[in-house]
C-alpha cells in the first residue's frame, strides 16, 4: 500500500446526535468526499466535542480493499486509549484527551465504521444506543420501527406518509435527555440509500416489527421487550463496564417507553395506527 501525499491541512465536522466531531484530512479530495456523504450532517459549530487526525493510504488493489472490508472488526482500551482496527482502518482515540488519529484507505466505509463506533462508546456512557431501527418523525413525536433484517425497516420507510420526517431506515440514534429519549437523525442509510434528515424529537414508542395479513398493534412483555432492544443495539467494545452499561440503559429505555408489536401489511394505511 502506498501513503499518500500531505498537502495543507484540512477540516471538515460532522455533527450527528448534536455531537460535532472534527476530521482533519491533508487531501482536499477527501475532505470532499466527507463533505458531500454527509452533507446535512456537516456542522457550523466551531467547536467539536472529538478531534480526529485522518492518514490516508491506497491499497494495492481493488480486491485487496474489498478484503479489507470485510476484516473481523476489533474494538478495545488498552492504557485508558480505544484502538479500533478492521483491515481498512486503524484508529486510536483518548476519551480523556478528546483526540485520536485514524489511518485508513480513502473510503467513506471506513470514515462510517469509526463514527458508528465512536457515538456508541459515548452514548453508553450517557444512557443512550445505535439500533438497527428505522426512525421518524410525524406531528412532533419520534417513532422507532425495529427488526432484524427483512423485518420491514425499508418498506416502512418507503411507505411514510408526506408529512413524515425520515430520520433513518437503518441505524437510529437514540440519546436520554432526563427522564425522556430523543430520536436523532443518523447518515447511515440502508436500503433505500437515503441519508436521514439531521432533526431531533422526543420518542413516543418503539415498534417490534412483523409483516403480518392485517395492521395491528400487540403488546409485548417487559421482559421480551428488553431482549428484543438489546438484540438490535449495535456495540462493538469487548469491554464488560460498558456492557454493563448498556444492559441497564436497555432496562431503562424499556421503563419510559412503550415498546410494542406493529404486525403489518406493506400498504401505506399502516401509518393510520402509528401513534
């Protein structure tokens, strides 16, 4: 692989949740790149809550990228620093310090897999979550559509009346503000390749997702409720205090809001009985 090279350093945030993160790159090209996969999700705030230094280096060949990719994911601390590492990005970060540094090959993959990581590792310690769950916002409350995949995140998604804000139909930000959750808007997109609207709104109920011959809303026990949630949190860290953490913010999530069964049918007139 070949580094490439340094020119004028240059800046871009990325402001996700309402954490602004602050990505330092030499190469202008990329700096555009950031700019243009998240663009809604590039902050004005002059001040970030997280700094990170961007090395970039091409890999040999296509394949070899391709490989990288799909390298086992490894996410741990190691003298109060997380080193997170997949084949095609190594990157440190000090909690403490506010700063890392992340060599990885010019791709937006492995910019997405870094910050995916990062918010999850802070939102734990703040009593919040990633989840594999579609979002939205409708008459100022925030819905989330949770499932496995093939549940329906997409069709439920696509089938938002248009008076729905889309905050996301693949990876939901949910952060705890008192004794209330809010959902935020993500750029991670699934299927329907859209980048969710950087907006925010209490959550007023997550839906367990099932296809089903009719809509209908079914509820679901306390304790299936949390196993289902803690099924489709995304935490990457073999750390067991985090887990722990984590465990408790599922429990706690599940106290303060309702957590139902929405069996539908791929038809528009499901978004009837949302509320």
């Amino acid at each position: 692989m070949t580094t490439l090279p340094s020119t004028a350093e240059e800046t871009v945030s990325i402001e996700i949740g309402g954490m602004p993160i602050a990505m330092r790159t030499h190469d202008p090209s990329f700096r555009r790149l950031i700019e243009n996969r998240y663009a809604g999700f590039v902050g004005t705030s002059p001040h970030s809550q997280l700094e990170f230094d961007i090395d970039l280096y091409e890999p040999s060949d296509a394949a070899s990228a391709r490989d990288d990719i799909d390298d086992e994911l490894e996410v741990k601390i190691e003298a109060g620093e997380w080193l997170l590492r997949r084949g095609d990005f190594r990157a440190r970060w000090s909690p403490e310090a506010s700063r890392g540094h992340i060599r990885q090959s010019p791709s937006p993959y492995a910019i997405d897999a870094v910050l995916r990581i990062v918010h999850s590792l802070v939102l734990a310690r703040q009593g919040g979550f990633l989840v594999h769950a579609a979002s939205a916002i409708r008459n100022g409350k925030a819905f989330l559509f949770s499932g496995i995949s093939g549940a329906g995140k997409t069709t439920i998604s696509r089938l938002a009346p248009p008076d729905t804000t889309l905050l996301t139909d693949e990876i939901s930000y949910v952060r705890r503000q008192g004794n209330r959750y809010l959902a935020c808007g993500t750029p991670f997109a699934g299927e329907l390749a859209r980048v969710g609207e950087n907006q925010s709104a209490p959550l007023s109920a997550l839906f367990l997702l099932e296809k089903g011959l009719q809509n209908r809303i079914e509820p679901v026990g306390a304790t299936e409720a949390v196993q289902r949630l803690l099924r489709n949190i995304l935490f990457f860290a073999d750390d067991p205090a985090l887990v722990e953490l984590v465990f408790q913010s599922a429990c706690e999530f599940a106290s303060l809001v309702p957590i139902r069964r929405l069996v539908f049918v791929p038809d528009q007139r499901v978004w009837d009985i949302i509320c």
